[in-house]
C-alpha cells in the first residue's frame, strides 16, 4: 500500500484552489445564464405589412422560435414577434402555453404572405400544429384580429431589413 503525506500548508492550499474554481464556475454559469435570456428575443424591429405597421421582437435561434410568444399576458394591438428561419421551409406554429390568441402569417423569402391564420386560440396548445402549403422563411405572430385591421392578405409582401441585409 503506497502511503502519499500531504503536508497541512498542501491541503490548505488544495482547498482554496477547490474553493476558487467552484466560485469560477458559479460566476460563469451566472454570466451564461444572463447570456441566453438577454438573446432569448434580440433586437425590437419594424415591420411594415398591409396598413400596419409592427414593431416585432425577433427570434432567431431555434431556442427563441420554440419559445415564441409563450407565457406573453398581452399584446400591445401593433406588436408582435417574427421567426427568422435560416432557409426556406414549411415550419410549423403551435400554441404551447400561450395565453393570448394570434394571428400568424407565413413570409416567403421575398417576404410575400404565404399562410394566414387568424385567432389561433390558446387553448390548442400543442394539439394543433399550424402549417403553410408552401415554403416560408419567416413567420409573423400578432395580436388576433390584426390581420383583419390591418387589411394583410395573401399576396402582400412586408418591408423590413433585417441586421445583415442590403
């Protein structure tokens, strides 16, 4: 049996390396943690559509587009969110604990609408899978009934820029 003698000054100083590299790894999961809800929505973005104009959060990373506007209480009637999708696709919206109803409408890659639906009810949840026929590359959720006001149809096409674009 092999016999290792740590001097008290070695195990004192063992601690305190213990010490300082779990208090590092505290602060730095901290600091991920605020990293990932300040980018959960990034920029605030205006997008004009129909007789509107939105001013949207953007959700660009698969975490944000899956989150979309869960949990949100209320809607101010010219406010809402747009998915930004890395390609063009036939991406699915469901209600997964929304409180409020949406309308939602798919944007292809020219920005035309694509897909309406009008007042989505929160109570779907993740029962109803809404989808376009054709490919979009973004989806636009507003309060339920904007669509209406607004006078968007399909056809329309939205004017933004997003960070990146000409």
């Amino acid at each position: 049996m092999l016999m290792i003698s740590v001097s008290p000054i070695k195990r004192r100083q063992h601690r305190k390396l213990i010490g300082i590299l779990a208090a590092s790894t505290g602060v730095l999961l901290i600091v991920i943690g605020v990293a990932l809800a300040a980018n959960h929505f990034q920029t605030r973005q205006e997008v004009h559509l129909g007789a509107t104009t939105f001013t949207v959060r953007l959700a660009e990373t698969d975490f944000a587009r899956k989150k979309g506007l869960s949990g949100v209480e209320k809607l101010d009637p010219n406010e809402g969110l747009l998915m930004v999708f890395g390609g063009d696709g036939r991406w699915g919206i469901w209600m997964k604990d929304m409180k409020i109803p949406l309308d939602i409408v798919w944007l292809d890659g020219n920005k035309k609408v694509i897909y309406i639906v009008t007042d989505a009810s929160p109570s779907l949840g993740t029962s109803k899978t809404f989808e376009p026929n054709d490919p979009a590359r973004y989806v636009l959720e507003v309060p339920a009934g904007a669509t209406k006001s607004g006078a968007i149809k399909i056809g329309d096409t939205a004017s933004f820029t997003l960070e990146g674009e000409e």
